[in-house]
C-alpha cells in the first residue's frame, strides 16, 4: 500500500467582505471533496458506514500567516441491519491549508491504513 493524499486548489470570493468569510465560503462549497479525508479520519473499513451528504459545519477559522486552519464537524452513519438502526456519529476534523494570493491550497498526506485482515 502507498501512501494517499488529498489535493486541492480553492478559489476565493474576492467580492465577499472579509478573508474569514471567503475562506468559509470555499471550504463549504468544496464539501464533497473532503470525503476521501473524512473516510480516512473515521478509520474504518465498515462496508456500511457513509459520509451524511452536506453534514459539514464549519466550527473556527485560524489564520496565522499563510497557513490556515479550518475546524470542521461532519457525520458519519452506520446501518445495523440486525437492529434497523442507522446510527449517526459526529466527528471534528482539522483542515489545513496555505494562503496564496486569493487560493487556497491543501496538499493533505496519510499513511497506507493497516488493516488487521489484511
């Protein structure tokens, strides 16, 4: 196995009235594209587990610099057929980015994930 990453380029809404609210806008707006890094951060290979569509929230933007911090909260579900239950988890996540003029860039890295049945 070799190691993932996730790579993304977002655009900034210059006409917005402040950097916090353009860089909010982008990280919503590319939503879908964090999922490959939200299945790695909820850790299991569960055949049943989903990422809940537009569940993201963002909680806190940190600027310091170039570099860009944006907490985020998402939900994941698991389906128990056994109990016809589908059980909703929430879980935080810390996505890192750098400034460059009016992009934002993440170059996000994880190791291969090691799979006890492998």
């Amino acid at each position: 196995m070799s190691e993932q990453a996730l790579s993304l380029v977002l655009a900034l809404n210059t006409e917005l009235p402040d950097r916090d609210a353009q860089i909010h806008a982008a990280v919503k707006a590319a939503e879908s594209e964090f999922q490959p890094l939200f299945y790695e951060l909820a850790w299991t290979d569960d055949p049943h587990m989903t990422i809940v569509p537009d569940s993201m929230t963002i909680k806190d933007i940190a600027l310091e610099g170039a570099k860009v911090t944006v907490t985020v909260d998402f939900n994941w579900s698991v389906f128990q057929a056994c109990l016809i239950v589908d059980n909703v988890s929430t879980n935080e996540a810390k996505l890192q980015f750098e400034l460059k003029g009016d992009s934002l860039v993440m170059n996000q890295a994880f190791p291969p994930r090691w799979r006890y049945d492998n």
